[in-house]
C-alpha cells in the first residue's frame, strides 16, 4: 500500500522546516511527498529543496493556484492509492501518518478524518486557541467534518468527487468533505492521528482569517442559518435588549451578563487544559481575551459572509 502526503504552499520559508522536520521524524514515512508551491516570492522552494535528499519528494510550481487547485494538482500527480493531506502551517505527531492510514488495509475503508491539537507559545496563542479550536470532547465523530490539515483518502475517492472546488478559494475541504460524505458515508474518525495547529499570533491575522472563512462559506452557500442567527443577535436581539435594560428594567442586564458567560463557557473549559502551568495573570489575560476573540470573528464573519454571497451571484462555481 503506497501513500503521498500532499502538501500546498505559498511564501512558507518562515515555518516550513518545522513541518518537513517532524515528517523526517514519522514512524511510517509516506512513499511519495507532493508540494505544490502556488508561487512563493520567498525562498520557501528553496527550503524544500533541501529536503529531497532526506525524503521522496517533487516540487510543483503552479502560479496562482489557489488550495483547491494545488491539493488537485499534486493529487492528479501522484501515484499513490492512497492520499494523505496536510497543510504547511503544522507540526505532525510522529506516528501521524501510521495511525492515519493504518485503516486502509481494510479494502472497505475509503477515508479517514484525523484530528489536529492546538500549539500554542504566547499569552494571545493560549487565547486564541481556547477559542477558536476544538478539543476532541467537541467531537461527534459522525458528525465531524475534518479539516484537510490532518486527513487521507483513496485516490479514487478523490476522483469520483471530482476533487477539491477550484472555483472556491476558502472553505474548500468543507465542500470537499460534503461531498465525500454524500457519496461515501461519514468519515472513519481516527483521533491519535495528531498534528499539531498554532492560532494565529495577532488579532489582525484572526480577522482576516474569519473573513475569508466566511467569505468562502458564502460563496459555497454553507451555514445560512447559523450566520443569519448571528446577523440577527449582533444587529437585533442585541440593540434591542439594550435598549431594553436603559428604558424598562435594569434586570435585563443581568440576563445579558449571563447569556455573554454561556457564549464563552466552552472557551474558558478549553482554556483550562492550556494553562495549567501558566501563573494567575496569564490566565487572567487568557479570560479576558477570549470574548474579544469571539466578538473579533463574529464581526469578521458579517462582513466576510455577504462579500462570498456576491461573489456567488456574480461568478456561480466558475471562479
């Protein structure tokens, strides 16, 4: 049974040698390694390239690919059955790939999701991470939709769903995932399969990531009415409560309070397993970032949404 690891890039030299380091270091090492770089101005083909003595590696160059079309384009090159994928912003666990494609001997298996651990170095990280990244309780493995950071699947899978939307620039694996789902069933949930993910670092990073996220679920028509539910408490369940506790009873302000602690309940549990070892005011600073995170990528996901709704209307599946 051979295996590609499937890789796509863009301007990766300052982090790429942490994720080719930790595949030197897989107890099953893939039989093929496809990078599509989709034309870094850095030096980050050069850093590859240092790599393909230690390991079977080719580099694609396809300038201006988007994810969709570099997974696509480094999936139609290989030769493998089967396809492992990762995303160049993570450090793999060193028996990732063994435990993630240890499922296929089984002809009947044709995907399999992993699952993927926050690594976290700063104050903001820790925060970031409690917020935005699930924890495997959070999980319901049949109803999980991997990220294509940490998942694998037969080439032939791949093919008959007609690969990942080229016309889709963000939210891809989601469309991806639906689609094999629609086809092939739930995902075959495999949670030693680690890789290690870093949160963005800034709250500008954050934003622009929430909306592109959300930008391409609008585009792809995903979660209407989980964002039409967060238009309607930002623009209207909110002011109107407001207005509200200022003019009818000051006691609305404490449901407020206690609606505010439930939305970020789950973050400050998450948080709980990230800073056992951090002195009190980190956690402190922790605690006091995570609602800021979450009203952040809340506004970044209003604003991205009707950007990918006119980007569907306009262009449809054609870009």
């Amino acid at each position: 049974m051979n295996i590609c690891l499937v890789i796509t890039v863009l301007n990766e030299a300052y982090h790429i040698h942490r994720l080719f380091d930790s595949v030197l270091l897989q107890t099953r090492l893939p039989d093929e390694i496809i990078v599509c770089d989709a034309g870094s101005k850095d030096n980050t083909v050069t850093i590859l390239s240092k790599y393909s003595n230690k390991l079977p590696l080719r580099i694609l160059v396809y300038d201006g690919a988007n994810i969709s079309t570099g997974r696509n384009v480094a999936i139609e090159a290989a030769q493998s059955e089967i396809i492992a994928v990762t995303d160049a912003g993570v450090t793999l666990s060193p028996s990732w790939l063994e435990n993630l494609t240890n499922s296929f001997t089984d002809e009947k298996i044709m995907h399999v999701a992993g699952f993927f651990n926050t690594d976290s170095d700063t104050t903001f990280e820790k925060a970031m991470g409690a917020t935005v990244l699930p924890l495997i309780d959070d999980i319901r493995s049949k109803q999980f939709l991997p990220s294509s950071r940490s998942v694998a699947f037969r080439k032939s899978v791949w093919k008959q769903v007609g690969g990942y939307p080229n016309w889709l620039d963000y939210s891809e694996d989601v469309v991806f995932d639906q689609e094999i789902i629609k086809q092939y069933g739930n995902f075959h949930f495999i949670p030693t399969a680690l890789v290690q993910f870093r949160p963005r670092s800034t709250l500008k990073q954050f934003f622009r990531q929430y909306y592109n996220y959300a930008s391409g679920d609008g585009h792809a028509g995903l979660f209407v009415l989980i964002h039409l539910i967060r238009y309607f408490t930002y623009l209207i369940a909110i002011p109107i409560s407001i207005y509200a506790a200022i003019t009818i009873n000051p006691s609305i302000w404490l449901l407020g309070a206690i609606a505010g602690l439930t939305y970020i309940r789950r973050p400050i549990v998450r948080a709980q397993r990230l800073w056992y070892k951090s002195p009190l005011l980190e956690k402190l600073i922790i605690i006091s970032l995570i609602p800021i995170i979450r009203v952040t990528g809340d506004i970044a996901k209003m604003i991205g949404y009707p950007v990918g709704i006119w980007k569907r209307i306009k262009f449809g599946k054609n870009t």
